[in-house]
C-alpha cells in the first residue's frame, strides 16, 4: 500500500515538474527529495 501511494506521489511531482508548477512556487526541491528516496529502494531490490 505505502509503494502505490509512493508511486501515486512520485507522479503528481513530476506531472507538476513538467508543466513548471513547481519552479513558479520554488518547489522544484520536491523533485531532489524524490531522487533521492529512490536510491536506497533500488539498491535494495
């Protein structure tokens, strides 16, 4: 369940990455936090 709304999540930043939501309100940190968590998940499979 935490996967789906990790996934969920991670769509809704980069939909709001690509349409430059995120640089307009100076977010586009969200993008680094969600890199960043990915790494450890990846390794770990």
């Amino acid at each position: 369940m935490l996967f789906a709304l990790y996934y969920i999540l991670a769509i809704v930043v980069l939909i709001l990455h690509f349409t430059g939501f995120l640089v307009r309100r100076n977010l586009e940190w969200l993008v680094y936090v969600l890199a960043v968590t990915v790494f450890p998940a990846v390794i770990f499979l």
